[in-house]
C-alpha cells in the first residue's frame, strides 16, 4: 500500500515537471517574445496577405498582432504549422477584450502605431544558410521565350545599322533593338548558387526606389521599372518614386504620366518633376525626401534590370545594421545587343587611383577571412555609382550628397567617405545583382555651367572632386593634387556647411579609413611622388605638344599643335621619374620614345635639366623632328632638343 502510494507520488511529480516543461516552451516562442513574424503593411501601402489576397492599410483598424516565428538553426521547422498553433492566441475573454479596443481606436492613430511597429524592426534578426531547402523569399522564375529573354544578346541586323547608330547618338544605347524586346523580359540568374538556400528574416523594412531620369529612352526606363517591379516582393516594395530631371522629350510628358497611372501598377508609382534641371547628385536627393513610404531608400539608375531575389538580401543586412549601406553586385548589360553578363566574377572591392578613376580589385584575404561564405556581404572602401539601399533615416541623418556637387561626378566618393568616416558601413551583397547598360557613345542631356564658375577653365566633374578632396581627404588631398595639378588652387564654391557637418558628426579621420578600411589601396595604387614639373611639353620655337592621343599598350609617342588645354597634353614629370600622363607612362625603347600603362613606383629614368631644357634618359635626350621623336645623345646646343614645359592656368 505504501509502495502504491509512493510510485503515485513520483507518477504526479513527473507530470508535473512534464507540464512545467512545456509552458516555458510555449512561453518561448509567444510573439511578446520574439518579434520577428511577418511585416506589418505600412500606412498607405497595398500588399498581398499569405492567402495572396489584395489588403490595404485603409482597411485595418489598428495593427495586427505579429505572429511570432521560431528561430532556429540547422534544423527546419514547419512554418505553417507553427503558424496556425499561435493564431489560436489568448483565450476568449482577451480576445474580446483585445476586440473591444481595436474598435475604440481611430484609422489615425491605427496608422501611426503601424509606423511605429515598422520602424523599430528587431535588429537581432539575422539571415541563416540552410543547405538544400530553397530560401523562404526565393521566386518561382517562369520560363520566358523571346527576343533577348535570359539576357541572351539580340543579333543586330546589318541593315538597320543606320538607325542603331542614330539611337546610339542621341541615347547612348541601340534603342532600335531596346524596344523590340519585352519590357517584362527576365535576365538570367547567374548569382552564387548558395544564395538560393538564404532565409532571411520575414520581418523586414520596406523599400522605396528611386529611379532618376533626364531624357531617357522609353523603353530603357520603363524596362526598369518593370522589372524593379516583376522582381520584388510586393510588400517590401512600399513605392517607386521617379524623379524626372527637366526632361523635355515628348514620350516623357503625358504619355509618361497616363502609363504609371494605370491599374497594375496598384498605385506605388510616384513621379516627381524637377522644375529645373538640378543634375543625377541633388535629383536623387529630391527623390529620397520624396521618399516617405519605405523604411530603406534604394537608388537605380534609369537603365537597369534587377535579377533575381535582389531586394530582400539588401533590405537584411539593413535591418540587421541600420547604418549598413549595401550595393548590389553591378552587372553589365551591352548597350548595343542588350546582352546581360558578370564583370568579370563579379565580386570586387571598389577602390580608386589617386586622381578619382574607380578601380575594381579582388577581394582580399582580409576581407575573405571575415565571411565564412563566398555569398555572404564583404566591405568595399567606396561604392561603384548610383546602386546602393541604405536606411532612408541613416541617409538624411549624414545629410545625403553635398549639394554643392553639379550634375555627377564623384557623389560615388563623397557619400562612401561620409558613410565610413560617420559611422556607417559599406558593403557588396553577393547575393544581390543588378544589370546595368553603361552608355556608348552619345547622352540624352546636356551639361549645364553653373554660375559660380564663371569664366574659369574647369570641369564640372572636376569641380566635384575639388570639393570632395578638400572636405574629407585630410592631407592625403596632396596626393589628389599631384595627379591633378592644373586643379591646385581652382575655385569649388562654399564647403563650410560640409566641413561644419564633418567636424561635428563623423568621428574618423581619412587616416583612419585608409588603415581601417581602405589598406589596400596604396599596394596597387602608391601615393604619388611629388611633380618637378608638370603643364604642356613645348617643342621650343615650334609651337608643337607631345602628346599622348590617348594611346597606350607600346605605341610610339608624338606631338601635335598645341592646345592648352591639357587632357593629352598635360604631362608630370615626378622626383621618381616617371613622365606621366594620366595613367600612362613614357618609356625608352633604344632610339624611340613610347607610352605605356605606368608599373606602380617603377623609375624609368627620366630627368629635366631646367637650364638646357633638356629631357634626358641616361646620355640620351627626347628629341623634336618634324612631329618624330627621337632618343639621341644629349647636346645642349641642339635646338630640336629644346623643350619649355609651362604650367596651365
């Protein structure tokens, strides 16, 4: 009898225990404890429910509750099934309870407490790998058939020849072939194969994308938006704003306007006219204020094709990092045939040389041993140009792009200084592609000159890059002068407002992002040694320039009438000597004097005697012959061996 009771005892203990057990795994998984269930729609969005019906945030009453999700790792789960237990929720007196108050509650403040949800998405969310079981945001691409479907080029017709070059010159792409082929066409998938098995977090911030554009192609720009579109989720998609830069082209007016109102659309195209031409720089500006209803700013340019699953990898790496800026792994689409390819593999870091030229170089084993997958995001000193998502908040917080830069040209640089040296990150999502046409031959805008240039000789990109150098490069914009030495002393309007936010928001120095972030700069591009003499190289009394003519690879070098207006004529001879122009390098070859892609710190020899005016390579001297040169022995009182090099103003 003792014993019976006993073993009764244990019996209810053991229940007990199992019960307790169980609770706390209920407990565990309660949407009070983790947030991380399925995105609220957000005020004055449409979007599609699990059951694909259409529900709109005028309908709703206050916000639904977020079912809570397990989170796991290396084991799956069924969704679904876990779904269906928590909708079961609280009991019947909380429900009503719960029902009573939805009511009380206006549409107003139902739409302010939904932002509020949005805006405060869980950070501790991160994307998990699972090996062989297809990522929860991984489309269902349907096989499409047609002329450049899959990105596969169109052959040109050699009769058409005429008008593809008329569309290239006016355009800068084929428009002829452009508008044969689908707006809704799919480019091929040629991401990582990995990337098909990310799951990201359901929970993510909705994207506004912002398309600029000045005079564009028809089908080019609606190719992108359709296609921004076709491969989006459509409640991470919260709207489409499209900036137009004081385009004057007829199918840019009405006809653009009636289209984005169309029904299929369901609303989220909005469209923002300049009312002067304000340039690529302060349009995208213009168009990320514009911006109110997605959480993350996306930046297109107006001729791109999105591949597949391109936004949710971006937008998860902004939740996970609100001040993470993430670009797209760019590829190439040709401007002629429209055929869609990787540069190169497609994964590098983005640098530049000492005189702003963006650099591609591989990512290093610095940056490998930071990931443990070759899918996995990878910081980049600097951005490519104009693709990139980033928190919408983050971008207004540093300011956005200066708006003393002109049309475009260097905004790539000043917005990646700003982002490492305030706080931020950059990086390259692998699993993330975006083709863009990159233009061949002609533009469909013009260059305007901005008044506070006046009459001075200068550029407007290069005006740009005088005002990113002497905001954030600290001493190292001495390096920048070298290579751009007509530059010293031009004039780039007011930058107190910049140099004030610098000062008073960003923390690093460009030191530090030179050690911390962009160390390998100076292994393929060393700083520049000091110029002896640079300007225009003068056959004296001849009114004959060397000149470069843009050649390179080994061709011979000559001369031609001179200019003054540098580019090709602009030659540095520095304390390594070296004879440089641009990127290129003269070079001696036995009697001939030849150019070639400069060998990073390589002397060739090169030295200017300022009183004999004469350039010398060991005994041998550069010598003028009626537009030949020659390398013969030095003697001062050769007049052919004379040359003045003057400084350009």
């Amino acid at each position: 009898m003792i014993y019976f009771w006993k073993k009764t005892r244990i019996l209810a203990f053991l229940t007990a225990c199992l019960l307790l057990v169980i609770c706390i795994k209920l407990f565990a998984i309660l949407p009070e404890n983790r947030d991380n269930g399925d995105l609220l729609l957000q005020s004055g969005h449409s979007a599609e429910n699990k059951h694909g019906n259409a529900e709109n945030i005028d309908t709703l009453k206050a916000p639904k509750p977020v079912i809570g999700l397990a989170q796991v790792d290396g084991y799956e789960v069924d969704l679904e099934k876990r779904r269906r237990e928590m909708r079961k929720g609280p009991d019947a007196a909380e429900e009503n309870q719960r029902e009573q108050t939805l009511k009380e509650t206006s549409l107003s403040e139902s739409r302010k407490a939904v932002q509020e949800h949005e805006t405060s998405y869980n950070t501790s969310n991160i994307a998990i790998y699972k090996k062989g079981i297809i990522g929860n945001f991984e489309p269902n691409v349907e096989a499409r058939t047609g002329f450049g479907e899959n990105g596969i080029p169109v052959r040109l017709n050699p009769a058409d020849e005429g008008l593809y070059g008329k569309t290239m010159r006016e355009f800068g792409f084929n428009m002829v072939i452009s508008d044969q082929i689908s707006l809704d066409r799919a480019v091929k998938d040629i991401r990582d194969p990995d990337c098909k098995y990310w799951h990201y977090p359901e929970k993510l911030p909705t994207a506004s994308v912002v398309v600029v554009f000045s005079n564009e192609g028809w089908s080019t720009l609606m190719r992108t938006i359709h296609s921004i579109i076709n491969s989006s989720p459509e409640h991470l998609l919260a709207e489409i704003v499209m900036v137009d830069d004081f385009s004057d082209k007829e199918h840019l007016k009405s006809r653009l306007e009636e289209y984005i109102s169309r029904p299929v659309f369901k609303g989220k195209i909005k469209l923002v006219r300049n009312e002067k031409r304000e340039g690529l720089i302060r349009a995208r500006t213009i168009g990320a204020v514009n911006a109110e209803r997605g959480e993350a700013v996306v930046f297109l340019d107006a001729h791109c094709e999105c591949s597949p699953n391109w936004l949710p990898p971006l937008l998860a790496r902004i939740a996970e990092n609100r001040k993470a800026v993430v670009c797209p792994l760019v590829d190439a689409i040709d401007a002629e045939n429209f055929g869609y390819a990787s540069q190169g593999d497609g994964m590098a870091r983005g640098v530049f040389n000492w005189d702003f030229f963006y650099k591609r170089i591989p990512v290093n084993n610095r940056e490998m041993k930071r990931r443990k997958m070759e899918s996995e995001p990878y910081r980049s000193p600097v951005m490519a140009g104009g693709l990139f998502a980033m928190s919408r908040s983050f971008f207004l917080e540093i300011g956005g792009y200066d708006p003393g830069l002109e049309i475009w040209g260097g905004e790539q640089y000043e917005i990646s200084f700003k982002i490492w040296m305030c706080g931020g990150t950059l990086e390259f999502v692998p699993c993330s592609r975006v083709g863009h046409i990159y233009r061949r031959g002609g533009v469909p805008y013009s260059y305007p000159k901005p008044a506070s240039i006046g009459n001075e000789r200068i550029s407007l990109v290069d005006r740009n890059y005088l005002r990113v150098a002497e905001v954030w490069m600290d001493d190292y914009k001495e390096y920048f002068y070298r290579m751009k030495p007509d530059l010293r002393g031009k004039h780039y309007g007011d930058i107190s407002d910049q140099v004030k936010f610098r000062r008073e928001h960003c923390p690093h120095s460009f030191q530090w992002f030179m050690d911390e972030v962009a160390y390998d700069i100076t292994e393929r591009y060393p700083l520049p040694a000091e110029n002896v003499a640079w300007g225009k190289v003068e056959a004296v009394g001849t009114h004959q320039c060397l000149d470069s003519m843009g050649k390179t690879g080994g061709a011979k070098l000559a001369t031609h009438p001179c200019h003054n207006y540098g580019g090709s004529q602009l030659f540095r001879l520095n304390k390594g000597g070296q004879i440089r122009v641009n990127e290129e390098c003269l070079y001696a070859e036995y009697s001939t004097v030849k150019i070639q892609r400069c060998v990073p710190l390589h002397d060739y020899g090169w030295h200017y005697d300022q009183n004999s005016k004469q350039i010398s390579n060991g005994d041998n001297c550069i010598e003028y012959n009626k537009s030949t040169l020659t390398l013969s022995t030095c003697n001062s009182d050769k007049q052919s061996q004379k040359w003045a090099i003057t400084e350009l103003s």
